[in-house]
C-alpha cells in the first residue's frame, strides 16, 4: 500500500480537513488545523506530505518522527498541528485497512461510554443559565463557559465582582443540579488569577481551565497551592516535551492536549500516559470538528485517566455549519444524557460525507479570532 494523493479542505465554521488516499482505494482523513491560522497549517501539511507520497501509510511511528525529526527545526503550533492531522489520516487508514477502531489498534477499550460536556454562553459571556437549562432539558449536566471577558492586568474590584456575580447566579439558580467548569481563556494575568480563584471557590467549578497563559506555566504550582479548586492546562501546549516541563512543576490537574494541535493521536498517547504518572486527569481539548473529536474518543477510551470529553456541537463558533454536517453517520456521534459511546466503525469511525466537504471548500473559510483592545487602546487578550 502506497499514499498516492492528499486534499486539503478549508470549511466553515474554521475547520480544515485533510483526506490521505492510497493506491488500494483507502482513504484517511484527519483535521490539521489551529483555528485562525488554517493557511498556515495547510502550508506546514503540504511541506510535510512530501516525505510521505509514495510511503506506505501503516508505518505509522517512522512517519511521526521523520515529520517531526526530519527537519532540523520543530514543534510549535503550526508545525505539530500539521503532523497532528496527518497522523489522524494515518490512524484512520490503518484502522479501516486492518478493519478495526483505532482504540483496538491501541490495545481496546477500557470504558464503554465517554463523559462529555457543553459549552455555554459566548466569548464575553451572557445568559448562561437558561443556556444550561435548555441542555439539561437535553440530558445534559456539565458545561463549560469563559469565566470573564476582557480584564487588564490588574483590574478594579468592579470588575471582579461582576464576574463573581456572574458565577453566583448559576449557583443560586441551578445549585448542585449542574457542574461546570471555567475558561479562564488566557485572559487573566497572574496577579488577577490568586484574586478570581479565591473569589470563585465558594461557588465550587469543576475546574478552572488556563488560570494564565502556558508562558506562564511555572506559574500553576503557586496558584494551585492557593486554592481548592482543580486547575486545568494544555491547549495551547504542543509536545510531550512542553508538557513534561508542567508534569515536573506540578499544579495542574487536569491536563487539556488537543488531538489536532498536539501531534496527533501517537504523541497525545504519550501525553497522557505520562500524565497518569503523575496522578493527573486526562481531558482532550476539542472545540472544533468530528475528525478532531472521533481521535480524541480514541484516545479517551484507551487511557484510564481520561475524565471528560469537549465536543463542539451547538458551539458558539459554530456559524455556518455544525459538526454533523459533515459527517454521514450522525447516530454514532449521539450523546445521551452526556455520554458518548466508542465510535466502532473502522478506523477513526468517521463516515465523511465527502459531498458536502467539497461544497463548503468551494465557498471556503477565513475564520479569524476578534482583536480585543482595553479602553485606553493596548491590546487585550482574547
């Protein structure tokens, strides 16, 4: 079996997807992609690709270090997510020509359903509360929402107590019925992390997710030492190698490596292996789209540690298509009172609907993130 042609697809909402083919009519597909930067990406995929035409696909492991060692600099956001979305395709066409899930490929399931939750509210988030309602209505009781909007560096009581009230609502009005976990989204400083997390611990989230940004990382141990509640990193982490370096620090709880992001399904196994070393929770950052989510669920259902699982469906960023168009096997992606079983078709267990794929490439996607900016005009983080 030889790899003979790939096809990038650049979709709404901020997608790109990758189709591998091979010359026994197999098809891999995965999704290399950072969102706001796709044209990057796609460029990294083209220059990597060219080392693997004409190879057979099932070597996987050789391919992931040819990628990533091959050229004399690595890693980074572009770079790892090219590989990251390569190595999906490759899983894919394994799985499908051997006739089996990729979770049985890495040594079968240890679970049979996956615990998921929703995202609620928006980018400077409103209304959450009969958000929530509305899903739990829908089976569902855990969710995730941007804990504040913009905040300066150091920022006036006014505006803490603004987010408190916000958190406090959801408390006062659902109580223990729901859990929830926050994003802080990389937009609160260091100072302003030790005073949101002690003002946030009576309302009790499930996790507050990058309490600062991951350049700030040596940072995790003294917040966690702070406060009662589980911190949650890795979005914004690309190899095992960053990671390593937050395992060592410690104070993160729960590590958050995306699958297309993060080199893929063979690097992410290693990432959350190790993180099981040290006694920390898996849970895969996935706001983007079914290829993404189907590797996630691979490595979820193969790793004891995995605790909850982000999906994208009914995202705020979702304008102009959703997770299931794109895919022809809508029911295996069902989620009943938040849970999600093992996707057992072969391979990634994705049946792309190709047609629509190539409808929404035709229009394209240029999806940027806003550009924030404080009221004195400096930029803020978004």
């Amino acid at each position: 079996m030889k790899i003979t042609h790939f096809h990038l697809y650049s979709v709404q909402p901020r997608w790109l997807f990758l189709a591998v083919e091979t010359d026994e009519g197999i098809t891999g597909w995965g999704e290399p992609v950072i969102e706001g930067r796709s044209h990057s990406v796609a460029a990294a995929v083209e220059e990597l690709m060219s080392y693997l035409v004409g190879k057979d696909p099932r070597h996987i492991n050789d391919h992931w270090q040819t990628m990533y060692r091959g050229g004399f600099y690595r890693g980074g956001p572009v770079l790892m997510s090219a590989i990251a979305g390569i190595d999906q395709a490759l899983w894919d066409i394994k799985g499908k020509t051997l006739g089996q899930p990729v979770y049985e490929l890495l040594g079968g399931k240890l679970r049979n359903k996956m615990k998921t939750y929703s995202w609620v509210g928006g980018d400077d988030p409103s209304e959450e509360v009969d958000h929530m309602r509305n899903l739990m209505g829908q089976g569902w009781d855990t969710f995730k929402l941007n804990g504040c909007g913009r905040l300066k560096m150091v920022d006036s009581h006014r505006s803490v107590d603004n987010v408190v009230k916000r958190i406090a609502t959801i408390r006062e009005s659902l109580g223990s019925t729901v859990d929830f976990g926050l994003d802080f989204h990389g937009r609160v400083s260091v100072p302003m992390a030790k005073v949101l997390l002690r003002e946030l611990e009576p309302f009790r989230p499930l996790f507050v997710e990058e309490p600062v940004l991951a350049e700030q990382a040596e940072q995790y141990e003294t917040l966690s030492r702070s406060t009662s509640i589980i911190l949650a990193a890795g979005e914004r982490m690309f190899s095992r190698f960053e990671f390593k370096r937050v395992f060592e620090g410690g104070g993160i709880g729960i590590v958050q490596p995306d699958l297309s992001h993060a080199g893929g399904i063979t690097e992410c196994m290693k990432i959350a292996s190790m993180a099981e070393a040290y006694d920390v929770a898996l849970a895969p950052h996935c706001p983007l789209g079914p290829i993404a989510l189907a590797a996630c669920l691979a490595v979820d259902f193969v790793s004891h540690n995995a605790v909850i699982q982000e999906q994208s469906m009914g995202i705020h960023y979702n304008q102009g298509a959703d997770l299931l168009d794109y895919v022809n096997n809508k029911d295996d992606f069902m989620i009943t009172n938040g849970y999600i079983k093992p996707l057992d078709k072969p391979g990634l267990g994705v049946d792309v609907n190709e047609e629509f794929v190539k409808e929404m490439a035709e229009k394209g996607c240029d999806w940027k993130n806003p550009v924030w900016r404080h009221e004195d005009g400096s930029i803020a983080e978004w």
